[in-house]
C-alpha cells in the first residue's frame, strides 16, 4: 500500500498546520454535539452525511475528480466510515458526548501511529511518539473522568464504552486508508468531495431499512424538521475531514491524527456548556495533559 507517488512532508507540524488542523477539531466537535443534541442520533448522523451528497457533488463538477489511483482508498474508506456510522449512532444513543467521543478519539491516534509506520513507512522521532502518547492519555483521562463514568445506568456506560472502543479502531483504520489515498489524489478536497458523494446515502438507506414501515413517516418527517441544522453539520464534517486530509499531505498522518484529537476539548466545552454534562477535576487535569501533548507534537 506505500506505492503511491511520494510527497515532499514538512518535518514536523508547522504553526500554520497547526492552527488549521485545530479549527478543524473543533468543527468535528460541533458537529458530534449537534447529533448528541437531537431525539434521534441515528437519524441525525444519517442526514448530515446524506447531505454530504449535494455539497460534493458541485465541489467535484468545480475541482475534477481525484486521480484514479486514489479511488481504491475512496472505495475502501467508503465501506469503513458505514461502520464507523453505525457505532457512533449506538455509542451515542447509549453514553453522553463527554464519555463516547474522548474514548473513540483518545483511542486511535496510537493505532494511526502504529499502522501508518507499517504501511506508509513514516518514522516518528522519540519526542513524537511522547507527544502522541501524552495526547492519548489527556484525551482519555477527560472520557473517563469520574463525572462521566457515573452518569446513568451502568448497563447503558457499558454499551457505550463497547461501541466507542470499536469505533476507535475503525477511526485508525480509515485515518490510514485515507492518510495514504489523499496523498495519491492530487487534490484534498477532490478527494474528500468524493468520499462524502459515496458514504452517507447508502447508510441512510440502511438506517431507513431498519425501521418499521409504520415508523418511516415519522423519520422522514423528523428529518424534515432537522434537515436545515443538519446542513450546517454537513458543512462542518465536510469541512474538518478536507483540513485533516490537506494536512497529512504537508505533515506525518500520526502527527495530524493525534493533534486532530484536541477535538475532545471543544467537545467537553460544548457538552458542558450547552447539552449541561458534567465537567469534573478529572476533565481539567485531561485538557491540561492534552496541551502538553500538543507542544511535544509541535516540537517534535
């Protein structure tokens, strides 16, 4: 899988990435929070990828298609993110935002590290791999704090830890999927256009499958009611998994994975601030562990 052309990287993660990239975290942030905020979290994650489908389609008809060589990897990352999809509806429909997201995202970037140096063959210095460490431990000490982890049933926290551990994995596997496809594509955005052309329709199909006939009237028109903040969802995804991308053409994929994980700290804002969940000293001391691991990812 690292045939593809080569790609001048910078050494590290330059300011400019770095400030692009966390921009792009906290849209990923707002957009999980707005699917945390609705009835129906299986809907909402189905509608805003849906909808990806019109904001791609004009990009694509603008830009071009990305290179043939990238469509494997488009095809691939295609089939994963379904599954990725399914456990973030369950995750969310079990656990709060401020439990499920850290765990999903605090679990992955040492997957991302460790498969992108198999199969792209990027070496990390000793202060990067700290850095992705640090930012793991700080992402996963603000999950599972004390306040998240007693919040409702337990049955409930456990349903949500399974799907949010499984979804840390399929979140490695597509980041590197996508890490090596981008890099063939010639064009980031064309290559995200077309992932999200592909991925969302085909879940909403699946989710609408799944519902009784007599409860498919209400979901289409839930959506209708939803389909205008979900729009503003769509933009956001689309809008943070472009930056993600565009930066693991200029910087090492474990690098821009890790820091893309600061996501946590708008997400424990938002959930804090506007869905009223809990924030304990436990969550502190993670924000300022996750900090840490920033510098050491910037510096190293």
């Amino acid at each position: 899988m690292n045939t593809v052309a080569p790609v001048v990287l910078a050494a590290g993660l330059t300011a400019p990435i770095v400030l692009a990239v966390l921009f792009g975290a906290l849209l990923h942030a707002s957009w999980n929070a707005l699917i945390k905020s609705g009835r129906d979290k299986q809907l909402d994650t189905a509608l805003i990828h849906s909808l990806g489908f019109f904001l791609a389609l004009p990009v694509l008809l603008y830009l071009g298609l990305p290179s043939a060589t990238s469509w494997p990897y488009i095809a691939t990352s295609t089939a994963i993110h379904l599954g990725y999809y399914i456990a973030l509806a369950g995750a969310y429909r079990h656990g709060d935002l401020g439990l499920t997201y850290p765990v999903m995202r605090g679990s992955a970037p040492l997957l991302v590290a460790l498969g992108s140096f198999t199969f792209i063959g990027e070496r990390l210095s000793l202060v990067a791999w700290l850095g992705v460490a640090v930012v793991c431990a700080g992402v996963l000490t603000l999950g599972l704090s004390r306040s998240a982890l007693h919040v409702g049933d337990e049955s409930q926290r456990r349903k949500a830890l399974t799907f949010a551990l499984c979804n840390a994995a399929i979140i490695a596997l597509y980041t590197v999927v996508d890490g090596i496809g981008v890099r063939a594509s010639g064009n980031a955005l064309a290559y995200v256009a077309a992932l999200f052309l592909f991925d969302g329709i085909p879940y909403l199909l699946l989710v609408m499958w799944q519902r009784p006939a007599a409860q498919r009237g209400a979901a289409l028109r839930y959506m209708a009611g939803r389909w205008k903040l979900a729009s503003v969802g769509t933009l956001a995804s689309l809008g943070s998994y472009a930056i993600a991308l565009w930066a693991m053409t200029r910087a090492p994929v474990a690098l821009v994975a890790a820091l893309r994980e600061t996501s946590v700290l708008f997400a424990a804002v938002i959930g804090t601030l506007l869905l009223r969940e809990p924030f304990g000293w436990q969550r502190a001391i993670g924000t300022v562990v996750v900090v840490c691991g920033v510098i050491a990812l910037r510096f190293g």
